[in-house]
C-alpha cells in the first residue's frame, strides 16, 4: 500500500498542501507589494490591483508545487 493511503500520509499532503499555497500566497502578494502591484493596501479594482491579485494566485499555485515536490523527495 502507498503511504498516501494512510492516515499518516494523507496529513502530511494535505499539510504540505496548506502551508504551500499560505506562503505562496504571502511571497505572492510581498512580491506585488515590491514591484507596485499590492491587491491588498490599496482600494479600488484598477490594472495595478488585479495585477497583484495574479500574482498572489499564482504564488499560491507555485508554493502548493513547490510543497508537493517537497513532500515527494521525501519518499
């Protein structure tokens, strides 16, 4: 049987799974906040916020990556 199946392995995933989509997130946003792009300290939905908005998404998606290669290293 996989370790994925277990109880255990299914914590880890889903752990790994968490934590690299919040600081993917939070490298996401700091990197907009960087560049001018910052979603979240300024109002409004203009070009500049909707930037900063994809680069936090795409930060969460390359974190939960990241993470997930992590954990498959691990193995």
């Amino acid at each position: 049987m996989s370790n994925q199946n277990t109880p255990g392995g299914m914590l880890k995933e889903g752990l790994a799974d968490a934590l690299g989509f919040v600081i993917g997130a939070l490298a996401g946003w700091q990197l907009g906040v960087l560049l001018g792009f910052d979603f979240v300290g300024t109002p409004g939905y203009g070009v500049p916020q909707i930037i900063g908005l994809v680069l936090i998404v795409v930060g969460c998606g390359l974190g939960r990556l990241v993470a997930r290669r992590l954990l498959s290293v691990d193995k």
